[in-house]
C-alpha cells in the first residue's frame, strides 16, 4: 500500500501567480502591475529572470512578506513605506 505524500510547492511561480499568492485573487490584475512595479522602482521581492521571463520562489515572497509587516501608521512611516 503507497503511501499519501503532501505534493512539493513548485519552485518557481510566474508574475502572475505570485501575484495572486501576495495579494489575493480578489486583487487582479492590479497585483500583477504591482509587482511589475516593484521591480522597477525596486524595494518588491526577489525576482529570477530566466531569458525574457521572470519568476519568483515562494520563500522570497514569504520573507519579504514578513519584512513588509508593520504594527502602526507611526511605524510604517519611520521605515519609509507609504501610510
């Protein structure tokens, strides 16, 4: 008898399915730009470009994630993000 195996979250997500997983599917395609955004002004998560396409790991949009969680306006504000 095999056994049930929980199956690997994929190694690299696209732009839009990073999107979604950030922002939530309510939040299309706004996330999409979003992110594209982020990459050019910078400050957004890490990014893998392979050739014309770019792609983000699942554990950088985690980290920057959690690097983006403030506790007040006044917080927000000391570390520069927009209120």
């Amino acid at each position: 008898m095999g056994s049930m195996s929980t199956p690997e979250p994929p190694l690299l997500l696209d732009t839009e399915t990073a999107a979604t997983r950030t922002y939530g599917v309510d939040a299309q395609p706004g996330a999409t730009r979003r992110l594209e955004d982020l990459r050019r002004r910078g400050g957004g998560p890490p990014y893998v470009k392979h050739g014309r396409k770019v792609y983000y790991r699942p554990q950088d949009l985690e980290a920057w994630i959690e690097g983006e969680i403030v506790k007040s306006t006044a917080d927000a504000a000391a570390r520069g993000k927009n209120v």
